[in-house]
C-alpha cells in the first residue's frame, strides 16, 4: 500500500515538503490539508499586491510560468493533493490519524498517515484593544484580507491609513499606502524606533527619516490604546498621546507561531511558542515533521531558539523536512536571520544580532559604524550606503551587519555574504578578507564590508576611540552638558562653513584634513575634539595623527556626516 | 631613529600599506616609489573613463572627497613620502637598501630600509607579433595609456578598433568604445569562447551574443598574427582567417606578474611567476614583504597557486602586509577568485573554478545549470539569471558558482555569498541552505544560490540526469546524429507550438506539464526523450514522473530555453 503523508498547511513550507518528497517518493500518497481556500502563495507579496505594483492575488499564488497553484495545479502537475478549506482539528499520535472538518460541508473525517508534518505557520499578534474587531481592522495575514484592502482603498474608501506597528510589515504596508494610492498613513510603534530588535538606531533613524520625508507620519513610543468606532467600523486609533481619525486599520504587531495543534497533541513546544525540532526537522515525535513559521529554529550568532518567519526559511526547511520523510539524512542547522526591506528609495537590511540585542545575549558587542560608497566612487550612479558591524571584543567574532542603501541589490549583497560568514563563525580578520567581486560598475576595490571589518579591527584592538551617535545627538541637542568638548570638522572648509556659521568657530572648528600635519598646534589643548569628516575614515586618520602627536583628548565620530544627515536632525544647518 | 619602511609600487597594495603601516606606527618612515609619475590610481577605472562614464582621469586617482592622491595628498594627508618618476633598480638585501634612480634627472641613488615590500604589480602580455610597436597599439596598463587612447577618439581620428583578448579587460574596452562612442569594434580571441578560463561556455555563449547584439564583432578561435602598418601605424590586423582594418588596437592578452626585481634579489619566485609569499605576505626574505598583482596566492579551492590580478585584493594583501610590518600577526590565506564584469545591459559573474577548470586541476566535477528569476517572479522588474554551479561528485563539495544576469548587484549577490561559502569548504548541503535576505524586491523566496545547489544535489545523487548544452547543441544542428532522440517540450503550448512548426511534431512533441500525469501513454517508448521547459525544474519533475512510470529513457534539459534563449542559435525558430 501507498506510504500516506500528509502535511498540515499549504503557503509555504508545506506545499515545498509536498512536492519535493513526491519526488522523492513518486508512489507515495501526499496529502496538503489547509483550511484557507486559497494555498501556495507569496505572502511577502501582499504589500506589493496592496499597492498595485501586483495587478492580480492571483500572481502571488502563481508560477513563473504562469499557472497558479490552485488545487487542480498540484493533482495534475504534482500529483499532489491539496484539501482546501479543510481544517486540521487534532492529531491521534498512537492510532497514526488526523481528524479534519471539510469548512465547506462541517463533516469531520479522520485521515490515516504514516508520516505527518505540521506547516501550521504563524498567526498575527492581535493587539487586545477595544475596536480591534472593527470591520476595517486588518492583519495582514491571508490573501482575502489582502484583497478586501485593496478593494477599500480602490473603491475611495480610504483617504487615511493608520498601520500599528513599525516592523517589515508595517513599514512596507506604509509605502504601500501612501506611494501608490496617496493614503494619508500613520503608523505608530511602542517602541521609541522603527525596526525595534532588528537594527540599531542609526539605521532605524535613517528610515523614520526616509518615511517621515515621504509623507507618512510616525508616532514613536506610541501604543495604540483603543480604537475609537462608529457603527461597527474604525473611525480613529488613540495613543496616550495622539488621537488619529482613519479609515482603515492595519494591526502589524508582529506574529506568534501557530502550535496549539502540536502542543495539544503532547508535541513539544519551545518558549518562543515554536514548535521543537531537531535538525531533520523532526517534532518530539519522530514520525511527525514540522518546517515554516510554526517552529523555532537555532539562532547561528547566539545559540539560542528563535522563530524565523519568512517564506525563504520555510522553503529551505520544507525541503529538509521533505528530505529525510524519504530516508534522506539532510539537516537544517538554523539561521541568522537575514532581513532586507525597501522603503521608498531605501533599503535597510540586517543579518545576525543587532547591537543591542548582542548585549542583551551577554556578548562583549560593539557597532563599528561606516558609510561607504556602495560602488567605485568615480562610477555614475553611485551612492552611499550606512553600514553597521557588530562584534564581539572578547572573540573577534562579528555578531552582525546592519545597513541601508538605495534600492539596489547592493545592500543584498553585503547582507548575504554576511550571513553565509556570520554562520561559518567568521572573525573580524575573515571580513577583512571576504572576497567581494569587483568591478567599479559593481563595488569599490575597498568593499564596505571589508571596510566595516577594518574598522571594528582598529576599535576591537583600542586603535580607534569613537563616540557613539547617541552621544552625539545627545550632546548636539544639549552641548552645555559637556562645554569641554568641540567639534574638529576635517572636511574641506566649504562643507564645515555652514556649522562654523551655525555652531560659532570655538564650538565647530575647521582644520581641513590635508592641513592638520601643519597646522595641529592651532588646535585647543583644554578640549575634546569630537573629529568629524564625511564617512569617519579621515577622522580616524586625524585621531591616529594627534594622539602621536600629544593630543589625545579626541574622539572619532564614526559614519560622519553621511550617515548625520541620513538620520536627520533639527539642529542641522544644511539638509 | 625612525624605522625606515619602503614600498615599491604605488598604484593599489603599495598605498594601501602605506597609509596602513604610517597609522599604524605614526613614527615610521614610510616612503612609495613608483616609476610613473601618477599613482595610486584605479586601474580598473580605465574603460569607464574611455568610455566617457568618468569624465577626468583625475577622477580615478581621487578620494571619495575628491582629493587628487598625488604626492602631496600623501605627504600632507597621510604622512607618507611618494617618491614618483623614480625606478627602482635593485635591492641589496645584505646591506637592506634599493637602488632607485630618478628618471627625471637620470640621478641613482641607494635608499636604506628596515623593512621593504614589493608592490611591482603586473605588466601586460606583449604579443610578439609584427606591428605590435605601432604608435596606435595600446595596453590597458597605466593612466597615460587611457589619456592617449581617449584623445585620439575624442578627436574622431578613430571609427575602427581591434581589441585583441577576450578576458575582461577586453570586454570593457570593447563595450567602451563601441556603446559611446559609436567605434566599429572587433574583438579577437585565440581561444573558442570569451573569458576561457572563468566560465564555461553557456555564460560565454550569452556573453557573447549580447556582444553581437550590440554590434561588436567577435573573431573566436582566431589570433593575432600580424598588425600591418603604415609609416608606423597599425592599420590593419590579420589573422589567419580575417584582416581587420583599424584605427586602433587594443592588446588585452591577459597579465603577467612583474617580478624582476623580485627575482634579481634572489627572492623566491614561483611558477605562476608571481613572487612567493606566506600568509603573513613575506617573500622568502621576512624583513621583504609583497603584495598585489605581483605575488602569487594561493586558491582556496584548488590548493594551486594562482595570481589574482584586481585592485580589491591588492588592498586587501596590503593591508596585512602592513599589519605585519607592524608585528600585528594578520593573515591572508588566499583568494577564489571572485570576478564579475558588466557587457552593455549584462552582467557576468564567476568565483571559485568553471567545470573546464575543476576537471583539469582533477576534481570528478559536474556542472548543475539553471536560470531563475533574480527578484520574485511577481515583482515587476524581475530579470532571469543564468547560473552555473560546479561541484564535485566525490566530496559533494562545491566548486564554482557562474552567472549572467542583468546589470544590476543582483548577481554580485550571487557571487559574493558563494566567495564566502566557498572559503568555508562548503557542500551542496550548505549551499541549499545559504540564508539570502527574502523580500519580493530583492530576491525570490527560493533563492538562485540555493535553487542551484538543489539542481545539484539531484544530480550528484543520481536523481536527475541531464543532456550537456554543448551535447544539445551539436545534436541540434545534426540531428541525423542521434535519429533516436527527440525533444519533449512540457511548456504551454503556444511557446511550443512555433518549435513543433519548425522541425515537425514528431520531433519537437508538446505535451503541456500539467497533462503528463494524464497523457504520457501517448509518448513514443521507442525514442529517448529531451525533456524541454524554460528553466528545467519543470523538466526534472517530469523526468521523475516518467522514470516512475516506466519511461526511463528520458534526459532533461537544464537551464531550458531561458538559457538558450540567452545564448542564441541559428535554429531556433524565436528570437
């Protein structure tokens, strides 16, 4: 008799693991069961869907060659079936069975299985505040309600936008909103920046700049506290703070992992809510797989468990799973966590642990900060991307890589490499040498990532002193808490001249770069100088210079003026 | 006194490690000499400031703030004497000194050093054939070179050019000339494929009918016998086959180490002709140093020597020199190779060894081709790539990653995230699961590095078989050759259908994917089928499906018609 598999949810990891272990067993009886009607789908794509630059729900759910995945695409292409609107009710472990309800009809059935695996994925975190259940209240969580989004926003029906919650999610339905449709959108995060666990200040500075400049408006350090109704429907989300009318609600508050199935049915369940697996992929139950946002995953950097909620991963891990229900011994080892997302013309991406989430996991971590041409400076085009390395001082090893850039692929690129390094373990000195292809079209001979390594190199081994741009900002906003400290700017004086004018030439001294050796001695002995140039490398030349020289009291400010005027700031006498 | 360190050699690693060792011991003595009267230049600028991208030479030899780097820069930015227009001669490393003369004033001298390093770079490959000293035959070799070629376009005395050499180099100055300035370009290469040696011939194929396509006329399999002159001009360059008429003659013919001096010192020279140094990057003499294009490395895959000839590692081996010069204990442990070049509205990629290359150096080494959607399929802009994975069937281990793509940083990617995996000894099993950033804008949600290591890991398990693009090719243009074979096109049936037109439906038979499961009683038992989709994924599942039901007598096509489609061919009845 034909060996049953059946596989428990049907976007992402389940229909991988489904036709890769058809494959694999060509005489096997592979089941998906979902209780969407709707499977097989990009849902990274909603927000693209949402703002039209995806004509049709039915391409996220679609081929490269144009089929989409509907239930006739996986019996006859596949040789697959695919139980839509089929609800998984409970697992009988002992007697091998799964008892489902057909949505359609409420009848409740019982499926044998020799091998189950359980792609239950994620469900969004619904905020518990009164109005929540507003009819125009959505997650972003299935293609329906993507659907019904967008026929709001087409048919007129939304002048104002308010999204909760500022991760990728949030950040993409902004855009999303506002860019194509020109909805007036607000998007409010409790925590004080966008990205919160993600990326360090800077980076998330510089995309609340990006947002804010594209007409949405942010409320920071904002929780929504109810959302006020009027028959049945949304009309406006109060902060403390803020009160906000809307038309439509977009609640992105993050995801949990879908796991009561495999907690009710005695399988083990980790603190992060995910589902336990080994490496094969396998639940506490070896006969029972589980891939996808259901399950918590090693984190490479930190050792510890976390969930990875992108479609990338469920691939990766259907597939293992897939594997070894046919007798194959592949593994999945975990992950880093490699992010990237556009935000208007930005890109911001991440991968390993941000800095503050390397302290928060004991690490002795620090952020080599750096802003780089993202390709020869000579060649047309090219721009400047913000890079953040994190690292460890005690091992040399790097924690993570954070950035921003144009919407290019250049971010990608540095992210990627960062990730296959970050999970061969690699040190400061590996970054050092990672081996970018270069051609000026495409890099600069000095490659960002080799140049954030060669930085965090000088901090990790006490060469380079650096003020942390918080401190900076700090003291900008408040320079009487410090009146010790002056600013050494080493650009050419036609850049300096706007500051010098703002800040007085005793708070904001010019002394060009190539003029230092000469003329150091003009400089004050009774301050710190707070060096600053462009992208931090020159400054860091002038620390080298004036330490040997005997002034000491100096410190670097690391990414300089580009990154400063990335992130913005009020007291910032040029744009 | 202070510890007197010179480099010789100031365009890429001799800077680099200048500027390293003067912050790194602010009181040495740091002196570059260099020959030529510019320095510290990207090299790899030069076809873009031919072409026209860069408008001044100045812009190559310029700080990202635009500071020209010429003698002064070094001396008052950074400390460091640049001693120009001056040879070195000699090294006398018993009594630690070099012999320079001033080539301005014919004046030698004897510079004492503590430490030395070499930075001679490498010097192009002279053809030894008749003419190659005419007044208009030009190497892409230094500043002065690109000004003279330049003048001589910008002042219309060229409207032909013959670049002799296929490798990069060549193909930079070929689109230069050729997509600005409207030049009738003719490129000759000796061997039967551009870049031989990078990639294998599917990448060049696409390669070089992009070239074609965009006017350059390629002569493969032809060399340079003659450049026939008048009154010292090159006017024409025959080869065996072909005369070309020209204005102007490009000698790309590939580099060779320039070490000499090296040699002459009794220093360590190796067969590649690159000067022998230890992953501390000291030649045989520990007090001598050396990097850049004139030392060899070794290649993480091949465990052979090699001379990698680009700005990025010459950076990067200069700053380890200096970290050594400076008893800081850095490492380089070698290179694999990463190169990517950019023809007209293509890119063209490669890192670690083609299957060419892997086969001779001894690996049992296969190549696993594909051609996916660079970004998700649905996100509008998406391009297809083509790559190229090799990996060795004994160890699983993989070898090389190549690719075409758009001129985007998409297939940088690629490239660069295989680098890093390829310097951790990575496998098939580790490439399936590289973690790429996932979102639509950048990738899709199976990346091509992963897609391509599960292409593989299916061959190199046996589970899929395939007909080599070169195999289908000849088959193609002969079919009398293999009467027994026909091709079994599984895509929809309007891209079919001009195909089945073109060679009969008893050749090209079309049975759409989804009703192979239904129909492939219909197949002929009696003929091998080539199983033919866009990408090859499709294929492969129904190789599967066919081998199952007792059609085994089946092959697929890998990379399908998205790749010949690239390649182009005089029987295929579409463009």
């Amino acid at each position: 008799m034909a060996e049953k598999i059946i596989i428990i949810g049907g976007v992402a990891a389940g229909p991988k693991a489904a036709c890769r272990v058809k494959r694999l067993l060509p005489g096997a009886e592979v089941t998906i069961i979902d209780q969407d009607s709707l499977i097989s789908y990009g849902g990274c794509g909603i927000p693209y869907y949402v703002s039209g630059d995806v004509a049709d729900e039915k391409e996220l759910r679609s081929t490269s060659f144009h089929m989409v995945r509907d239930e006739y695409f996986f019996e006859k292409a596949k040789g697959v079936h695919a139980l839509t609107s089929t609800r998984a009710l409970a697992i009988d472990r002992k007697n091998k069975t799964v008892d489902v309800e057909d949505l359609n009809t409420g009848k409740v059935s019982s499926l044998p299985y020799d091998t189950l695996m359980l792609a239950t994925g994620s469900t969004p975190v619904q905020l518990p505040v009164p109005g929540a259940d507003s009819s125009n209240v959505f997650t972003i969580s299935d293609l329906h309600k993507a659907v019904a989004i967008k026929e709001m926003i087409a048919k007129g029906l939304v002048s104002r936008a308010v999204v909760i919650g500022g991760g990728a999610i949030g950040v993409e339905m902004a855009e999303a909103l506002s860019d194509l449709w020109g909805v007036e959108t607000s998007l409010i995060e409790y925590m004080d920046q966008l990205l919160p666990g993600i990326v360090d200040k800077p980076m998330a500075r510089i995309l609340e700049k990006n947002l804010r400049d594209n007409n949405i408006d942010l409320y920071l350090n904002e929780a929504a506290e109810q959302i006020i109704t009027e028959n049945g429907k949304g009309v406006a989300v109060r902060t403390a703070k803020s009160t906000l009318d809307t038309d439509l609600i977009i609640m992105a508050a993050g995801i949990r992992a879908r796991s009561e199935l495999a907690r009710d049915a005695g399988l083990l369940v980790g603190a992060t809510g995910g589902i336990v697996v080994n490496e094969r992929m396998q639940t506490s139950d070896p006969d029972i797989y589980a891939a996808g946002d259901c399950v918590e995953i090693m984190h490479l950097v930190s050792g510890q468990k976390f969930i990875a909620p992108f479609g990338s991963m469920a691939n990766k891990e259907g597939r293992v799973a897939a594997d070894n229900m046919a007798k194959i011994p592949s593994t999945f080892k975990g992950g880093v966590g490699s992010f990237i997302v556009k935000a208007f013309d930005v890109s911001l991406g991440a991968v390993g642990l941000s800095l503050q989430a390397a302290r928060a996991a004991g690490f002795d971590a620090e952020l080599s900060l750096s802003s780089p041409s993202d390709r020869a400076h000579f060649y047309p085009g090219q721009d400047i991307m913000c890079i953040g390395l994190v690292f460890d001082r005690r091992t040399r090893k790097v924690l993570g890589l954070q950035g921003t850039g144009p919407v290019t692929d250049g971010l990608s690129a540095r992210i990627d490499a960062a990730a296959v390094a970050l999970c061969a373990g690699a040190t400061l000195d590996d970054f050092s040498n990672i081996e970018m292809a270069y051609s000026p079209p495409f890099s600069p001979a000095i490659d960002p990532i080799n140049a954030a390594a060669y930085i965090a190199d000088n901090l990790c081994d006490n060469r380079m002193r650096q003020l942390s741009l918080e401190q900076f900002y700090a003291w900008m906003e408040s320079p009487a808490t410090n009146p010790e400290r002056v600013v050494l700017d080493v650009r050419h004086p036609n850049q300096a001249e706007p500051f010098v004018e703002a800040f007085g030439a005793d708070f904001w001294l010019s002394l060009p770069y190539d003029e230092v050796r000469d003329r150091f001695a003009e400089l004050p002995r009774d301050k710190e100088l707070v060096i600053f140039c462009n992208a931090g490398s020159r400054s860091f030349e002038v620390q080298v210079f004036l330490d040997h020289v005997g002034y000491g009291n100096n410190i670097v400010l690391p990414g300089g003026f580009n990154v400063i005027r990335r992130m913005g700031a009020d007291w910032l006498p040029v744009d």
